[in-house]
C-alpha cells in the first residue's frame, strides 16, 4: 500500500495496482546498490580533514591493498547470501588451504609435511582445497539437506582445529618467494593483491549481471521452487556457487599471508564477523536473491577506510575494536535510512 | 450439506441494526485515490459479500473497517457509536475480527494455545494454567460447534478447520463481526461446502460476515447482500437475489456481457482424429495416483480436474517434470521425457503454468522481463551471455502479447497486482514456444477482467495448435476444455465433452456418481 508516484492512464484500464510508483521503482534498485556511497564520501571528508597524509596516493593504496583479503572474501559472500546460502567456515579455509599448500612445499625443518613438493603444485593446492572444502559443504547442505548455518559453523571448527593440530603453534615463513607475490608485489605501481580483487568483483559482477548462471543465483536465492519450476538446476547452482565461495576464500587466504609474511594459526580468525558486517551494510540481503557486488564492494571499502582512519588518528588499540563495531552499527542505520527499505 | 439457509426477506432485513457502518468514505496514497466516497452498511446476522476486481478497492476498506488505516474523509460506525482510535487495537479486535487468506495460527502450538495465545489463563497472577487453557478452549470450541481437538498442534488442522479455529478466536475476544477475505482460495470444493456449513451455522448464531471473494458462485451461496465496488467508487448494494450474474458481472467490470466465458456455448470444431498425439500418459502411478493413462492431441485442450486429494494436480506436474512419478511413461510430441525434470520437459515442448504463483511462478525481486525469459535464458545471447536488448525485446512482445499492466520490462514483478503477475507466469509458459501447455490453476486468485484474458490464451493456443492441459476445480475454466478427464483417488474415474452440465461434473469430481441432487 504505497502507491506514490503519479501515474497516467494504463491500457489495461482502471488504476490498477500495477501501475504504482514507476519512476520509483527503478530509481530504488539503484538506491540500494549505492546506499553507502554517502557514508564512504562522508568517511573521506573527514578523512581529509581530520589528517593531512589520508589522501595520500601512498596511503589510499595501502587502504586498498589491505583491504582487498577482507574484500575477496565479501565477494565470496555476498555471492553465496545472493544465493539464498550461508558459509561461516570462509574464514577458516583462508587459513588452512594456503598453509596445506606452504606445508606441502618448505622442508620439515621449517614445519613443513616434509614432502618438499614443487613450488607450483604448492600453489595449485591452495584453491582446490578451498574448492574442495565447498564441495564438502555443498555436499552436507545440498545434497543431505543439513542446515547451511550449523554445517558451516561446525565446518569453520573443524577447519581452524585441522590448521592449529597442522601448525602445532609454530608459525610457517621460510616458502618461496611466489608464495608471497600476491600479497606483497606491486605491478605498475599498485599492490597485486588489489589488481586481482577488482578483477574479480568485475568479472564476478558482470557475471551476475549478465550470464545466465549469475542470473539463475538471483532467482535460485529469490524463489529456489520458481526457478526449479523455470528449468534451473537450483542446487547446482547453490554447491557451485559453495565451490567458488571456497576457491576466494583461498585466495584470500593467500593474500593474508603474502601481507604478513607468514601463516600461523590464527590467520583469518574471527575475520567471517566482519565479512558478514561488510555484505549486510552493502545492501546484501541474509535472505538471498537481493543485493549487489557494487553495494557489497562499497561496504569493504567503507570499513577499509575506517579501520585505516582510526589508525591514523592514533586511537588507543584497547578501545579501537568498539569503536569500530559501533560505527559499523551506525553505518547501518544510514543505510536504512538512505534506502528507506528494512533489512533483513 | 449444501441447505439453503432461512432466507432473510428484505424488508426485515432492512429493519435490522446495522453492526457496521462506513460512508463517505475517502483515501489516496499519493495520487493514486484507493477509495472515493465509498460507502457500506453491513446489519446484523447477515452475511454481506464485497466484490470487485483487483485494485477495486477492497483490501484499502477492510483495512479502514480493521482499523490499519485512517481514512482521509468520512466516518466508520460500529453499532452506530464511531469507531475507536486507530492505536486502541483492543478496542478494534472487539468490534470487528479479520480472517486473511494467509493463516495466523501458529502451526507448532496446540489449537488450545492459539485460542489463547498471549492472554493464557493464569493462576496465581502470572502462571499459565494449561488446565484451564484446555477447558476454556473446549467450551468455546463446543459452543461454536468447531469440531477439533484442541490438545493437537494447529499445524495438523485442515486448511477449514484452521479458519474456523482463527473464527472462533476472535469471538472469544468479542467480536460478532467477522470479515473473512477470500477463505476458499486454497480449499477444494468438498472443504468450502464444510466452510460454508460451518458460515452459516455462525450466522445463525448471530455473527455477521463480510464476505470477500473472487468467486461469484460463493457469493450466491452464502451471502444475502452484495457491495459491488470498481475504481475506489461504489457501485451498488444489493440483495443478492435481486442481481443476476451477468448484472453483478457488469457492475464489477463496467462492461456489458463481461459474463462470457470465451468460447464458452460455442460448438468447438474437434480437432482431427489424426492430429498427432502431442501427450501420451501411459499407465503413470506415483504417491498421488495410480495407472493414469490419457492422450491429448495437438490443438486440442484437455481439462483435469479432481477433489484436493484426486491426484489431478500431481499428474499434470509430472506431464511438466514437476512432480516425480514411481513408474509408467511420459512421452511429448512422440519423445519420452525424464521423469522428474523439468530441464527435459522444457526440451521436450512443454510449458508450464505452476499451481501456486508465489510459491512456484515468480521471483518477486527479479524483473517482469527476467521473470518471463526465465526459461529461454540460454537462447537470449551467445555462450550464456543475456543480451539485454533481446530479453527487453522478448518481454515487450509479451508485456503487448498478453496485455500486461506494467511500466515495463524492468519493473520488479512484485510490485504488479495478482492478475498481472500470473499474466506473467503464463507469458513464462509460453516462452518456448511451446507444442504442450500445462495450466495448473491458471486463473486462482485473479479478477474477472484478467481471468477473461488467460483464458483467451488458451483458445489462442488451441488455434495454433498447441496441446494444452488445464488443471482446475473452476467451471469457468473447464468449459474452454474440448474434454474434461475426472480423476477420483488418484485415479481417472471419468471423461465427458463438450456438453457437460455443472450438475453432472460437480457429482462426478465430489465421486457421487451421475446423480443428481
């Protein structure tokens, strides 16, 4: 019941309910997708203000390149809540694959299997296992219909006690320099890591745009029985999109360590809240079928910026996590209140 | 069952008080005016039916007499005293109850529970007495003659019996005016004749009904006095029994011989014995049915019909890989088809109009455009790549096509009224071109206008050739059948053609034989 906008005379005849709010309508679908972008413009403001050395071409690299981990696995995500799943263990797999893939690789001196594999097969093991464990989630969730929200909960348990049992507290450094490249090379001037994360919400973007499997992840998440009824196969489509969910992931994982130098237990740990708070203030809905990638990346970009602000600004490092939930907090109300929609 | 209740001559009828009463009634949301000048005077025990097409009306007035909505003008009376302030929802709930089509009870607590729920008996203050909870259930349960048991979870009721429960909470909480909107939509005809019983027993009683329906038979049924609304006017109030359908039909649309059915009293050519055969089922038995067997021809339109529980909605799915059958053997256009897919039947020829457009037809946030090429994704572009240009193009051809009431192919279907979004469930359907169409329900919950228009598409697609079966308990949507299959238990236990009488299919699909009352 909120017939707003004018409307003329339909063919159809009468003023049926069908003709309510057409400029509306299309305008809002954009709305949702940038809600954020006056929260990010705000953030940069403030930014500018607040500290001379922020807009510092150095330092908005250094923003984007630190976010861009936290911004492969959004991507995962936001892909998976579009379509109508959940995966909690994403945080995991960016610990464990790329320390299978260091520990198949560097000598047993060095904490490794011992297996002292090639350096390339290393890091082709790195994806399939994130493939591998989205298999293994597909499986449970797709096929035995187990809750994706305890499965994966339990997955992420599982996962981050194969890598400590794996680690046994000792921290993995000494791999080859290729293991470090995506986290730490630059190429022409900007971070790798930050070239294959925009490669990747573009290609993924366009994807979900414009092919027909992106398409079918919308519907699928929208209404799973309408689109079994339209001819898609609605849980390939959900173990697919599981698998890709799982190969980023990896590769986030990957990026953490080329950033850090090295891969210990807890990497990624406790990271899959902020994931989560990154996709819902992009407009991504916990519902499925709803939301964008654009939104999605305007949401990592937004607590990018703020994690490096409050940085700058020097806050006290005890007190620096509740400042930072509350303003993901606020980020959400100004959301709410620039779409006008609840979320859900 | 089906006794006519102690009519009630106009003239007492007019004498009686009225229980609740609106005029003048005024309401836009933006520009968009939903009422003007609308008036109803429901009186006591009678049961007043409120009809009129989608987008008439109807729901902005039962929120305004529910107390949701505040009216922009004029007045709502209950029992000639005006109606409370909208925040006062206890207030409301005594006075006038809602049963919407969704269901509010609660399908985990017992039926005692959802009597009850949020104001349990207690004893001490505040402990929930459970003993008390089921005596007070029982005696109300009884009093109203609501047979069920109220120690068993709601969730195992029957869809009427569920209703009945949701009547019998609001009476205990006060009210003797009770609107019920659309209560048949999911009921076959055995459970609305139940309901129906059940209405007019309450009436007896002395609860009043204002009746919301669709379906125009329903409102002879039971009603004593019809409100005709169309674009936000009132048209006319009436006894039912001085407003003949074709004039009710008329009111409702604005339009003279609105009545027809299409092709309905017209004598059909049969299509040629040697058509080729565009369905053959061959002894099919599965969970719902057993060793159904039937062929359909090209050009030909083939209705199915049955009770709830026959089995005729379960042997159309699986003609479109909806529903998967143990055995037997599907073959469309001479192919046999996988059983249980849908992605073969589509390959196969067959499309589809699913039984339930919310639960099956449409993703509500996607597009009219996306809704309706859902189907033929992979031939709208090379290598799976949408060309958009083509899906506008295909959604356009349907958007005119079907005469489709949109701003146009990038609207989300969710915001469409009923009539339109099925449109786009059948525009779907036809998307493949399709030699076979299965129409399951294809006119539920639709005004009478857009009824007219799906049903046009089957005459249309009879005339290029297609092969089409239609699923339906509807008359109106039986008789543009060239056959009609009956199925009982699960099994075809009847054919008739062109030429049937309500009478003669009622008694068969209800499986009393060919007698008649």
């Amino acid at each position: 019941m909120n017939d707003t906008a004018p409307n003329g005379p339909t063919p159809g005849g009468g003023p049926d309910l069908a003709v309510r709010r057409p400029v509306r309508a299309i305008a809002l679908g954009r709305i949702r997708d940038l809600a954020l972008l006056p929260a990010v413009l705000l953030l940069l403001v403030i930014g500018a203000v607040s500290n001379e050395s922020f807009l510092e071409r150095d330092n908005l690299l250094n923003v984007l390149s630190a976010s861009s981990a936290l911004g492969l696995l959004v991507l995962a995500e936001a892909v998976i809540l579009i379509s109508g799943k959940i995966d909690l263990s994403l945080e995991s797999i960016a610990g464990l694959a790329p320390a299978l893939g260091f520990m198949a690789v560097i000598p047993a001196a060095s904490a490794g299997f011992g297996s002292e594999l090639p350096s390339w097969f290393g890091l082709l093991i790195i994806p399939l296992a994130g493939a591998l464990i989205g298999v293994v989630n597909g499986l449970l969730i797709v096929k035995l219909q187990l809750n994706g929200f305890i499965v994966t909960l339990a997955m992420n348990i599982v996962l981050r006690g194969v890598l400590v049992g794996m680690v046994s507290g000792k921290t993995l450094f000494e791999a080859p320099a290729a293991f470090f490249a995506l986290g730490s090379e630059n190429w022409l001037g900007v971070p790798v890591s930050v070239w294959v994360t925009g490669a990747c919400f573009a290609v993924a973007g366009w994807a979900l745009h414009y092919h027909r499997l992106g398409r079918a992840v919308y519907a699928v998440g929208g209404n799973a029985p309408a689109a079994r009824a339209a001819g898609i196969r609605a849980d390939r489509v959900a173990w697919g999109v599981l698998v890709i969910g799982g190969t980023l992931a990896a590769l986030a994982g990957l990026v953490i360590a080329g950033r850090v130098g090295a891969i210990n237990a807890n990497q990624g740990q406790d990271l899959i809240f902020t994931v989560f708070a990154a996709a819902v203030i992009g407009g991504i809905s916990l519902n499925g079928g709803k939301g964008s990638l654009a939104g999605a990346l305007l949401g990592v970009l937004l607590l990018g910026m703020l994690e490096n602000l409050l940085t700058l600004a020097q806050v006290s490092s005890f007190w620096i996590q509740a400042i930072y939930g509350a303003i993901i907090l606020v980020a959400l109300m100004i959301a709410r209140l620039t779409t006008g929609e609840g979320q859900e | 069952m089906n006794q006519t209740p102690p009519t009630h001559p106009r003239a007492d009828g007019a004498g009686r008080r009225i229980v609740a009463e609106a005029h003048g009634i005024r309401k836009r949301y933006g520009p968009t005016v939903a009422l003007d000048d609308v008036r109803i005077a429901v009186r006591a025990g009678e049961s007043h039916a409120l009809v009129g097409r989608n987008g008439a009306g109807k729901s902005t007035l039962v929120a305004i007499l529910t107390g949701l909505q505040r009216p922009d003008r004029g007045v709502v009376l209950f029992d000639g005293e005006p109606a409370p302030g909208l925040a006062d929802r206890e207030a409301w709930q005594r006075r006038v109850a809602c049963v919407y089509q969704q269901s509010t009870i609660i399908p985990e607590l017992t039926v005692a529970e959802n009597l009850y729920v949020n104001r349990q008996p207690t004893v001490r203050g505040r402990v929930i007495s459970w003993r008390r909870m089921r005596a007070a259930a029982r005696e109300l349960l009884d009093e109203w003659g609501v047979e069920v048991d109220e120690t068993v979870p709601a969730g195992g009721l029957t869809v009427e019996d569920a209703k009945m429960v949701e009547i019998a909470r609001s009476i205990s909480r006060g009210t003797r005016f009770i609107i019920l909107d659309e209560p048949t939509a999911q009921l076959d005809s055995r459970a609305i004749d139940r309901l129906f019983t059940h209405v007019r027993r309450l009436q007896r009683a002395g609860i009043t009904f204002l009746y919301i329906s669709h379906h125009l038979e329903e409102v002879y049924a039971v009603c004593q006095v019809v409100t005709v609304l169309r674009d936000a006017h009132w048209i006319t109030t009436a006894p039912v029994g001085e407003l003949g359908r074709s004039e009710l039909v008329q009111a409702m649309t604005g339009e003279r011989g609105a009545g027809a059915v299409p092709g309905f009293g017209v004598i059909r050519s049969r299509p040629a014995d040697d058509a080729p055969v565009a369905v053959r089922v061959d002894r099919l038995s599965g969970p719902h049915f057993t060793e159904v067997g039937f062929t359909v021809r090209s050009g030909e339109t083939v209705g199915l019909t049955g009770l709830a529980g026959s089995g005729s909605r379960q042997v159309a799915e699986a003609v479109a890989g909806l529903y998967r059958p143990d055995s037997g053997r599907i073959e469309v256009l001479g192919r046999p088809t996988r059983p249980g897919s849908v992605a073969s039947a589509l390959a196969a020829g067959v499309g589809c109009v699913p039984r339930d457009r919310h639960h099956e037809g449409l993703v509500p946030e996607l597009s009219v455009a996306e809704n309706a090429s859902m189907t033929i994704m992979d031939r709208l572009g090379r290598l799976g790549v949408i060309s958009r240009r083509a899906r506008d193009a295909f959604a356009r051809r349907t958007i005119t096509g079907l005469d489709i009431t949109t701003d146009g192919p990038a609207q989300p279907v969710k915001d469409l009224s009923g009539g339109n979004q099925q449109k786009v469930v059948m525009g779907r359907a036809l998307a493949n071109d399709p030699g076979v169409l299965v129409l399951i329900n294809p006119t539920a919950g639709v005004d009478v206008k857009s009824k007219r228009a799906l049903l046009a598409v089957v005459d249309r697609a009879r005339a290029a050739g297609r092969a089409a079966i239609v699923v339906s308990d509807e008359l109106a949507d039986l008789r543009t059948c060239d056959r009609v299959l009956v199925m009982f238990n699960g099994s075809l236990a009847a054919e008739y053609s062109v030429g049937w009488t309500d009478e003669e299919l009622v008694a068969s699909i209800e499986g009393v034989g060919t007698g008649h009352e």
